[in-house]
C-alpha cells in the first residue's frame, strides 16, 4: 500500500507523538513518505527515525505548497492521503479534487478549540480547518468522545473510525523509579501552556492542596503564550516557592520518573499521550473528564476524574492521593497494566491499518449496498431502543462495514447512540432516497402491523413495505409481532400487503404467529425466532452499581423491580403499592420502580407509590439499554408491564411477573414456560401478592433455560437476515429465499 501522509509540521504534545510513532510502524509494512509544509522540530524528528519526509517552508504561499504537494503526489501515486492539521487538511482535499485520490484525516483534538484564545487564528485557521473537515472521504478520531463530538456536528458516523493513541510501553520499568518516599509528593503536568489546558484551574486546586498539605510541589512542564500569565497567578496565590515551570522537555520518560501524581486539567482533549506517559513511569492519575479520558481512566479503579473547572474537587483529589501512599500506589499500578494492555503501539497500528482498508474497500463499491431499518426509534422507549441496538448488532455481524440507514424520530439522537445514518421518520424524500442505495428494508421488530394505536400508525408501517418494494429492495419483517389488528378491513390490508412485499417474516411469539395464519398471510417465508434483543449483553456489575447510585438507589440490598407504563386500562395502582408492602413485609424486598420509557413511566410509577408504605424507589434517569438490562437482571423479582422489562430480567436470570396490557406480554410468559401472567384488566393485590410468592419460591430456577431457549431462537433472526442479503447480492428480485415464493411456514 501507498501512504501519503500530510503534516502541518507545527505540530507539538501529544499530536506530534501519535503521528510520528504510528508513521514509523505503519513504514515497516507500508510504502511511506511524509510531507512536512513546515521545517523545524517536528520534520527534524522525522527524520531522525528515519522517515521519509520532505518538508516545505513556503509561509502563506499556499498555492505554492499546492504545486509541490501534486508534484510529489503523481510521482508518488500514493494510495491514500493521510492528513494532520488544518494546513494539511486544506492542501489534502484540494489535491483529492484534483487527482481523485481518497483523503482521510486524523481529528487529534475538537477543531472548535484548537485555538482558543486566539480569536484571529480561530477565523483564519479554524474556518479553513472546518471546511477542509467536511470534504474528507474519511476521519480518524483520536478518542470515542471526540468521534461523538464529530457526530453531534454532522459527520458521517459511518466515516469515522476511532484509534486510541498508543505507547510502546516494551521499555516500561516494571515498578515506579521513586522507590523512596522523599521530603516532597510531587504533583507534575505535561502540556502546552495555553488556554484549552486550563493551568489556571491546576494552580489553584494545587494552592488548595498545599495548604492542607505542605509537601506537595508543582512541576510544570511545557512552554506556550500563558506561561507568563500563569506564573504571575502563582505568585498571587502564595504557591510560587512550590512551583517549578520546568519549560521544554526532552525526556519525558524522566520528568515522569520524578512525579508522583500526574495531572491533566483540560477543557478539551482527544485522547492525551501525557497520561500514557505518566502511566508507562507508574504515576498516579488525576484528569478532567473530557474527551477520551474517561477510556483509559475509570474513576476510582485506577485514577481520579473531575469535571472541567472544578477546583474544589480536583483539589481535593490532589490531597488525598498525597497523604495515602497505598491508595496512590494501588491506582497508578492498575493504570499501568490497563495502559499496556489495552493502548499499545502495535494496538493503535493495527487499527489504522484496518481503516485504511476499510476507506480503499468503501471507495471500490458500487450497486445496492446496506439496509434501511425500520421502527419506533428516536421516542425514548428503552425497549425500541433495545431492539435497534439488537438488529445493528446483528447486521455488523455480517458485514461490519455495511452502511445502515435507521427512520427516527430523533435522528440525533440515533446517529449519536448508534453511529449510523439517519434521516427522520416522516422524511419522505430522505426515506426513498436510501431505499434507492439500499440493498434490503428491514421492518424492525416490535408492534407494528397492529391497530390498538391508531389505523394511521398501520397504513403507515404498510405504507413503508409498499416503498421499498417500488425501490427495489429485499424486504424482511425481522423478529417482530403481529396484532391486534381489530378492524375487518385493516387485516385484509395488512395481508395483501405482507403477501406481496415481505420474503421473510421472523416472529417473536406463537401468538403472532398465529395471528398472521388466521390473516391468511401465506406467501412470504415465515418463521417463529424470538425477540432481537434477547441476544444484547448487559452491562457489568460496576456500571450497574454506579446507574443505581445515580438515581439515589441504594445498588446494595435485596430487590423487587417494577416495571409500569402508562395505560387507558390501568386503573388499580393501589394494587401493586400492596404487593410491593408485601415483598417488603413478607420477603424484605425493596420496591424499586424503574422506567423503560421517560417520562410517561414516571408518572406511572407517581400513581403507585403515592399508596406505598414500605421503603421504595423510584428511579427518573434514563439508561443505557445494557444498563437498564443489567439493573433488571439484578433483581430478585420483577413485576412489569413493559414487555423488554420481562426479556431483560429474565435473561439475567431474574423471576418474572407480566401483567398483560396487551396480548404480547401474555404471550411472552406463556413462551417462557411459565403462567405467571395476570390480565389488567383482572388485576387485583391478592393474586399479584400469590404471584410474588410463586417467584419467590421459584427463584432463578427455570430463568437460565429459558433464556438459553430464547437466545436459540433469536439466531433465527440473523440466519434470515443473511440468507435475504446473500440473495440480494446475487441480483434478483423475484425469487425468494426460500426457493420459491411463498415457503411453507415453520413452526
């Protein structure tokens, strides 16, 4: 492969570090050159390890840099065009307009903040950056959150890959160099001296700390334009005496080696090679939470983290992690084994040899590709949520690099969670603008061929079928249900329209399977699965503790979950308020009322517990969909409505209750093996308290089987799914998956 890589050449910290190691490993496998559009330190050490570099020094001659970019470029005929840097990036996309090569670039921090400070830089480099930006074919983004932060901005999630920097930590010393404990706890910074790095705020949490402990001593490493500005602040502060600017460092390893606790106080980072660094040297952390931080340091475990600013906080970490040797000596070790382990260099190389083949095989396709999938998405509904996150799963395992565009109704909200294109709902020129670039429509999961909403949300979801068969497109209806469809005329509709757009249906319960029998619905190829997000994993144990603590849930403790949604029928709130006394009272079951969808379940779970007695909980964040899982899973009982409510606590091996607002919940009891099912509309305390009884006795016994069971059937799901893309790969449309249009149903 051919690599072209272009450097502003003004690069410093942590950005010049990942460009020059990465660019010396990736020259081992890969034919390189480097150009440099600034001489100075950075070309000087790019060639001293031995890269290929020539490097320009045309100031703002930017066309002549041009002139000699292109000549290197066809003699060269580079592959790829890297880019780092906004001069990089603006000469980048004009040679890929003028000689179709594919350019991608690496996002080393958050472009808004790259020259904070400087308002002139900021409307001359930082508008030709942000351009330049929006014409790569592709990004690398430095840190998960910084790929978030491309996302929130319009990028395509599809187009940005995330590679952590990485550190040769084989020269590593296996245990810190300060053996000793010495008259001083040193606290130590590597970084720029300007104004995104925030020393200020570093200053005074340190004055705070020495005051409370005067041992501590500052070492500030870095040079930049604040640097006068900031050791006047510590001479205001009292602390002058205790803090050494150390300027320019050439040796970091040993800067690091005479720190105790490295500090990082930005306001915005990608992901900093400062605290590799201090790691590799076994120092203690303590970091803003921003940027990709938070990936290498979880708070608590192996570092401490505060939110930007906020001195008092960061102060107190400082002291604490200074009058605790043990306590300090035990994070910076499980920081230095989750550095090594996790963001090595060969780690980070590995990776963008990957997404430079991902770029070259994106730039190559022609024809149909990916899925439009279709759905409730984007309301907030934790269960929808989860059957999207279920079928992207799926699909990624087939073919992770397949573009998929999802319909929501929060299309930000689903780009960013999800990282996938979308468009919203009811976008009509979106919508059939992908269905034309896609290879097949996945109607996907849940409720939605049903009319107990509203006819109008049927003749829509039927309206969408109808689309992608004009488009041209494979349709599947993926582990979905079926019903209630009330009205004659709908469920004639609903079956011409299923006979001849769907190839496949995949079923998430008997009861729907018998529904589209008893519709006649007999041409696609229909089969009984399970519900797509039987097969997520849930969060672990840790994440679950810290959700229970967010919403003021003790995570400690015996529980029994409730799971309420709003509901015209729902008229007894009193009755579970005394079935949740009697768990207390009977079992010592805390109550503990869970929301899947915000803030309709909220009020929900108001009406109960205004009758409670006992101790209860009532939680109001809104969860991940693995965290939600992992806190329902958790109980020792769960009484619930919400249907995903059942799947999660029964596939964390939790007894389940269902009260059955609609058919799907019955039904999903009764596939269990289990009868522990009572209608709304019978809903009475004294039943539900025998029920309680009945799973209290039961225990997790039974839940592992069934949730083996579930997992089985889910697969069938996916095995549709690649059979209907295999098929459309192969061109056609009038030939069915199953051989023939209209296979026999399975049962």
């Amino acid at each position: 492969m051919e690599i072209l890589q272009f450097a502003g050449g003004g690069d410093i910290g942590g950005a010049k570090t990942h460009i020059l190691s990465l660019a010396k490993e990736l020259s081992a496998d890969s034919s390189m050159q480097m150009v440099s559009f600034r001489k100075g330190v950075f070309a000087e050490e790019a060639k001293a390890m031995g890269l290929d570099v020539v490097d320009l020094d045309n100031g703002w001659r930017v066309w002549r840099d041009l002139r000699q970019a292109l000549k290197i470029v066809d003699r060269q005929r580079p592959d790829i065009i890297h880019c780092h840097g906004a001069r990089a990036n603006m000469i980048g996309v004009l040679v890929k307009r003028l000689r179709r090569i594919p350019v991608m670039t690496t996002v080393h921090s958050d472009p808004r903040m790259d020259y904070l400070g400087n308002p002139w830089k900021q409307c001359t480099f930082g508008l030709i950056n942000a351009i330049a930006l929006r014409k790569m074919d592709f990004y690398i983004a430095v840190a998960d959150r910084m790929e978030s932060n491309l996302i929130q901005r319009g990028f395509d999630p599809q187009k940005i890959f995330t590679i952590f920097n990485g550190l040769d930590f084989s020269d590593a010393p296996e245990a810190p160099v300060r053996t000793e404990e010495g008259p001083d706890v040193v606290v130590g910074i590597a970084a720029r001296l300007t104004a995104v790095k925030d020393i200020g705020t570093l200053l005074k949490a340190f004055t705070q700390a020495h005051q409370r402990n005067p041992r501590l001593k500052l070492l500030i490493a870095g040079t930049g334009e604040d640097e006068k500005e900031l050791k006047e602040l510590a001479r205001k502060l009292g602390v002058a005496q205790r803090v050494e600017f150390v300027g320019w460092v050439d040796d970091i390893a040993d800067f690091y080696s005479r720190v105790d606790i490295n500090v990082l106080s930005s306001l915005s980072e990608g992901f900093p090679y400062s605290l590799l660094e201090g790691a590799h040297q076994h120092c203690a952390a303590i970091a803003s939470r921003v940027g990709g931080i938070p990936s290498l340091i979880t708070h608590g475990e192996n570092g401490y983290l505060f939110e930007p600013g906020d001195v008092d906080t960061f102060g107190e970490y400082i002291y604490r992690l200074s009058v605790d040797r043990e306590l300090r000596s035990r994070l910076a070790e499980n920081l230095f084994r989750r550095a090594r382990g996790e963001f090595s260099l060969g780690k980070m190389k590995e990776l963008q040899q990957k997404a430079y083949g991902v770029l070259l095989r994106q730039q190559a396709l022609t024809g149909r590709q990916g899925a439009v999938i279709c759905g409730a998405y984007g309301r907030g509904n934790a269960g929808d949520e989860a059957i999207l996150r279920a079928i992207l799963q799926q699909m990624r395992r087939l073919d992770e690099e397949m573009p998929l565009w999802v319909m929501s109704r929060n299309k930000r909200e689903t780009r960013l969670l999800n990282k996938v294109k979308s468009f919203y709902i009811f976008n009509l020129f979106s919508f059939m603008r992908s269905l034309k670039k896609a290879r097949i429509f996945i109607n996907g999961g849940g409720s939605l061929i049903q009319d107990v909403t509203s006819s109008r949300s049927l003749y829509f979801y039927l309206f969408t079928l109808k689309a992608a068969k004009w488009c041209g497109c494979r349709i599947i209806m993926y582990g979905c249900g079926i019903g209630p469809i009330h009205s004659a005329r709908n469920r004639r509709l609903a079956a011409r329209i299923l006979n001849s757009t769907a190839e496949i249906i995949t079923l998430r319960d008997s009861v729907s399977h018998a529904e589209l029998v008893r519709m006649g619905v007999d041409r696609p190829v229909t089969q009984l699965a399970a519900d797509p997000t039987v097969n997520l994993p849930p969060a672990g144990a840790e994440a679950v503790r810290e959700a229970f603590r967010a919403d003021g849930i003790p995570p400690e403790g015996k529980k029994i979950g409730f799971c309420i949604r709003s509901w015209p029928g729902f008229a007894k709130p009193e009755a579970i308020a005394r079935a949740a006394d009697y768990a207390y009272e009977k079992y010592g079951l805390t109550p503990v009322f869970l929301p899947a969808e915000i803030p309709k379940d909220i009020a929900a779970a108001e009406r109960v517990t205004a009758y409670v007695k006992a101790p209860c909980y009532a939680g109001s964040q809104r969860h991940s969909v693995e965290v939600l899982m992992g806190m329902l899973g958790s109980m020792d009982v769960v009484v619930a409505m919400r249907l995903h409510a059942l799947i999660f606590a029964t596939m964390g091996g939790a007894p389940v209750v269902g009260i059955s607002y609609d058919v799907k919940v019955a039904s999903f009891i009764k596939d269990i093996g289990s009868d522990a099912s009572i209608s709304l509309e019978g809903l009475d305390g004294e039943t539900l308290c025998r029920q309680i009884d009945l799973a209290v006795a039961r225990g997790g016994e039974g839940a592992a089987a069934a949730a083996e069971h579930l997992r089985q059937m889910e697969k069938r799901n996916g095995e549709a799914a690649a059979a209907l893309l295999t098929a459309a790969g192969a061109g056609g449309h009038g030939t069915s998956v199953a051989g023939e249009r209209g296979g026999k149903q399975d049962e």
